[in-house]
C-alpha cells in the first residue's frame, strides 16, 4: 500500500507474569520477547504507530533494551481518564439503565449511584485524575440487573498470592491504605520482595491520595467489590478453608453476632484457625493477625466492624442492630490481660452513648497449639 503500519500488541507481559517465580523460564522468555522487539526497533521507517498494552512494566527486565523511544503513558494526566466510566459519563450515557436498575432494585437514582460508587468506583490513575467505574462491572451489573463481583469473578493471577506468600507481606497495610514512594508502586523487578507493584499494576489498589509535600502516594482498594472479593480470595491460601466454606462461615459469623451469641462465633473463629497450614507459620504473630484481619474486614460487608490500624483502638469493633463487640487479643498471654487493656485503655468509652449493649471479647492465642485457647465474654 505503500502506507506505513499501525502494531497493537495486547497483554504484551502475558508469558513474563507466568514465568515471574521461575527464573530460567523468565529468562527464555525475555530472550524471545527481546528479539521480537528488536524487529520493531530495526523496522522503524515502516512503522506509524505502536501500542502496548500490558498488566505491568518489565522496565527492569531489558525486553525493551532495543526499543528504547517508548513513552509510558500510565501515568500521564492526559490520559488518566482513558480507562473507566467518570460519574458524569455513567449519568449522561447510562441513564436509562440507571432508571431502569434502580426501578427493579426499588432505590432513588442517588441511593444506586452510591451503592454503584461503593461497589464499582474509585479507581485513580493520576493524584489529580477523576475517579473512575470498572466498565465491565458496571455493563455486567447493567446486563444482569443486579450487583455481582463480575471483574472478579474473570480470574485473579496465582502469581500474585505466590508473591504474597513469599514476601511475608502484611496483608493489614493493604486493607488499610500503605504509604509509598513513586518508585515503590511504578516499577518492576523479578526478583522484588515488595509485591506492591504488582499489586497495583494489576488492579487491586490505586491512587487514593497524594502528599506533595513529602511525595508520598496512598495505594488502597479502589472499591468494595475489589477489597472482599481480594479477601476472599486470599482466604484458602492462608488458611485450609475452601472459598466455597469462607463466605459460608463469615455468613455464620455474621449470624452468629446478630443474635449476640459470642460462644458460637469463638468457637467458628477456632476451625478458621485450625486450618492454617503448619508450613505457613515462620512467622505465627504476623499470619494469625493477618486471618483474624482479613475475617473482621469480611464481616463488614454484612455489618459495620472497625479494625484496629491505628494505635490507641481495640484490635476489632462490631457493630450489630442492639450491641457493640470490642476484640482484644494477646498472643502467649492470658484473656484477662486482654480485658484489662480494653478496661485500662478506655476502647468502650466512644461508645457509651450509643445506646447499645456493650460486650467485651477478652482473646488468647496460644503458639503451641496454634489456635485460641482461652477467651472471656463480659
């Protein structure tokens, strides 16, 4: 034709994720990929246009060694806004969906645009980028006509709880919201402990806040849909717990503290603990936090629970219909030191005036037997 040509490459990265653990393998394929774009590279007079699309950046891994005019616009303010659905786009070209969705779920258009935002909004590709809808969940819910964890549902990569488990990461800091350098979130090695990177690249967390000053990101789970459907599936790689019995046992637990009934929910918490597997205990404290963490975080999408982040806090809040939980656990302690702190450190006092019968969960965990062995209800 005479015409110069446009490439489009999708999931470029596909054969590294598969590879990331398995050094030799990631080497042959980044030899392959190498010459691959080393052709673009020498037919560079024939080409108009290329576009990469990809999960991650292999910046560190020299892929790209002979294409070296790429310009990264993950990033970019022009571009922050190319991927997703702005508030403003869902209400001028989704309105009658909208309508027709908040008809048959009986909600006001402003009560399913919150339910949708929690849900399915908040992506950030940029500190000063709009936020952003998962397209696929919003046509999906839209199709449907109900809520679902659609993006979920289309499978999260295995290699991201092989990088977990080998990083020993706290899984805390990601329910909370982690404070990072540009750097610690934007590149790639193979071999990196931090799997915050892929992490992030993937989908799982996004910009929530900038500080200029200091120039620090906040990365967090974009929405509600992200965050329990991550917990879920972390859930059987921490514990022996199948996916199917966790969402029925944080239904039970959910059950369980409704009718107030303490007993039944220390004793379920017992199998959940039961089922950690021996080899993932080098470090007992940190894993049997981050269960308990990720449980109390998974009840919340039933009822209102707090967990602790912050100094100063019990290390779990539920709030039911007619009462208040406080959860404080010890570690090769006793359960009536645990009471004592909630008691010494004043964690019922916020709420006093609530009106709601206030119950106080004094917790041990014993490292020899690995599960709960003694706790108090008062």
């Amino acid at each position: 034709t005479g015409k110069q040509v446009v490439v489009l490459i999708d999931e470029y990265d596909k054969p590294l994720l598969q590879a990331v653990l398995n050094a030799p393998l990631l080497d042959a394929y980044r030899c392959t990929l190498k010459a691959f774009y080393g052709v673009l590279k020498s037919a560079d007079r024939y080409l108009r246009f290329v576009f990469l699309t990809g999960v991650t950046k292999f910046a560190q891994v020299s892929v790209f060694s002979d294409l070296n005019q790429l310009n990264d616009i993950s990033m970019k303010p022009a571009y922050a806004e190319l991927c997703g659905i702005t508030q403003e786009e869902l209400l001028q070209v989704f309105r009658p969906e909208l309508e027709t969705l908040a008809l048959r779920m009986e909600y006001s258009l402003e009560e399913l645009l919150e339910k949708m935002r929690s849900r399915y909004d908040g992506y950030h590709f940029h500190p000063d980028g709009a936020g952003l809808f998962n397209p696929f969940s919003v046509l999906n819910a839209f199709d449907a006509q109900e809520f679902g964890d659609y993006w979920f549902q289309t499978g999260t990569p295995t290699y991201l709880v092989d990088l977990l488990k080998q990083s020993d990461y706290d899984l805390r800091l990601l329910v909370d919201g982690v404070e990072v350098t540009f750097s610690a979130f934007s590149e790639y090695r193979a071999d990196a402990k931090n799997p915050l990177p892929m992490i992030y690249q993937s989908g799982y967390l996004t910009i929530q806040a900038y500080d200029k000053e200091v120039k620090l990101y906040t990365l967090g789970f974009p929405n509600d849909e992200v965050r329990y459907g991550f917990l879920n599936f972390l859930v059987p790689y921490y514990t022996h717990v199948t996916d199917d019995e966790t969402g029925f046992h944080i239904a039970q637990f959910m059950r369980d503290l409704r009718a107030g009934d303490v007993d039944a929910f220390m004793e379920g918490l017992k199998v959940f603990f039961a089922g950690i597997p021996y080899e993932l205990n080098d470090n007992t404290e940190r894993h049997y936090q981050a269960v308990f963490y990720v449980i109390f975080t998974l009840l919340g999408q039933f009822i209102e629970t707090e967990v602790r982040s912050a100094r100063g806090r019990a290390d779990a809040v539920v709030k039911t219909k007619d009462a208040i939980f406080v959860f404080e656990f010890k570690l090769n302690g006793s359960a009536e030191e645990a009471l004592r702190q909630i008691d010494e450190r004043g964690y019922l006092i916020p709420f006093m005036l609530d009106g709601k019968r206030l119950v106080k969960v004094g917790v041990n965990f014993s490292k020899e037997t690995r599960n709960i062995d003694e706790y108090i209800v008062e």
